[in-house]
C-alpha cells in the first residue's frame, strides 16, 4: 500500500484524503492537513513513484485511483477527497470508478481533460544536480536555481530529495516514461453524483470556461470557485483561503 502520513483522530465525520499532485509528497501538505485534523482523521498518501511510497514502471490515473482505493479501505472504507493537479485527476478517477468510496470530493486546479504543458523540464533539471556533491539542501537548491529560476519549486522540489542515500524520492525514469499518462485523462464511463467542488486558482489557466461541460458531464452536481491571488499552486500561495474553502465546502 501506498505509504501513509496520518493526523487527528476519527471521529463523526469521514476522513479527510489529501492526494498531492506531480513531484510532491505527503509531507507537502503538513501545516494544512494539521490544522483540518481538528474535526477528523487527514490522510496524506505519498502517490507511487514519489515520497516513500513503491516504485512502478507503471503510473496512470486507473492505477493511481485504484491506489487510493486500498488506502480509503484500510480507513473505514469511505472518505471526503481532496486533490491537488495530478492529485485531482487521480481523486476523479477515483470518484468515478469507486463512488462508494467518495462522500465529498474537492478538485484542486485541474479539470479531466488532456494537457498540452510538459513537465519534462523538471525532470532535466533534477537529474543535473550531482548528488555526490550535496550534503545539505542548500547545495542542491544552488544547483537546481541554474536550471530553475523559481525559488518556491526549487524548495518544493528538493523536500524530495533523500540527503542520506544522495538519490531523488521520485522515480524520475518512470514519471519520465509515462508522461503522457500524466498530462492525459483516461476515457472513463459513469459519472459521481455526490457534490462536487472545482476549486481553482484565479490567476491560473488549468481550469477554463470550455472545460466546464466536460466536468458537467461526468461530474453533475459540480460547483465551481476561484480563489483571488492565486495561481497553480493554490494550496501554498493561499493555504488559509484553502483552508477556508475546504471547510466551507466539506461536512462538519
């Protein structure tokens, strides 16, 4: 099974999954899924091919939802779903596939559509960094900021890096490989009837007005907001205004 990062206790409310999106982990949502574990048991998985969880040749959203079906089982056997980019495209898959799993299900900046945007740049930059000359992440942030300007993903890019063993988290061969599955949606039949919410960044171009019928289609009683200010990466430039909306949207 995917490996689990757990906090809060059960209780009458169903547990919270966080399902972070590409090169991420678990870890990543730490201060967010602390503060949500007030009201009920936060699960954050580290997805395959990242964080510590198992290495497979083989990553796309029927394997990925499927995952995350065996964590929701071994925690009761049905959870509220939150999803972050490929995180979200996984929790769709998911909700469509598995519907008794999914009482509520909140999609992060991503919409079940194909995307055109390559993240094999990142892929590049990671493995020029020489790990046999890192002993602290400072060094390896030095590196990647050759290769990549932003200083926000040169930080979220080496909380995957393993200083001891000097190797990536991520099994960057295999999310090289299956990129396409990543950018990808899967033809899916069926719909989620439970509700829905689109939540997206107001700055950022992942979720657009021609996307909208598509989500209607599969996902009926889908309802959309946008936080202000915020771009892709929604959860970290406006983790209270997140915050908020999850527990606006989700039962208490």
């Amino acid at each position: 099974m995917l490996n689990v990062l757990t906090q809060g206790a059960a209780g009458p409310n169903p547990p919270l999954l966080i399902v972070h999106g590409l090169y991420g982990s678990g870890r990543n949502w730490g201060v967010i899924a602390k503060r949500l574990s007030d009201q009920r048991l936060v699960v954050t998985p580290d997805m395959r091919n990242h964080g510590d969880s198992f290495r497979s040749d083989q990553h796309d959203y029927p394997a990925m939802a499927a995952d995350l079906a065996e964590v929701i089982e071994a925690h009761g056997g049905r959870a509220d779903v939150v999803g972050h980019s490929m995180g979200g495209k996984a929790a769709m898959v998911l909700a469509l596939t598995r519907p008794d799993l999914v009482n509520r299900l909140v999609v992060a900046d991503i919409a079940p559509v194909a995307y055109t945007h390559s993240q094999i740049q990142f892929i590049k930059a990671m493995r020029k960094v020489d790990l046999s000359r890192v002993t602290k992440r400072s060094e390896a942030v030095a590196q990647l900021a050759e290769h990549v300007p932003d200083t926000t993903l040169q930080s979220f890019f080496t909380q995957s890096l393993d200083l001891q063993n000097k190797r990536w988290k991520l099994n960057l061969d295999a999310l090289d490989d299956q990129m396409p599955n990543v950018l990808g949606f899967p033809e899916v039949s069926g719909e989620f009837s439970g509700p829905t919410l689109f939540l997206s960044g107001a700055e950022s171009d992942y979720v657009l007005p021609e996307h909208r019928d598509k989500i209607r289609a599969l996902f009926p009683k889908a309802r959309f907001a946008k936080i202000p200010g915020a771009g892709h990466w929604l959860h970290a430039e406006k983790p209270r205004e997140f915050e908020a909306s999850l527990r606006a949207f989700l039962p208490v």
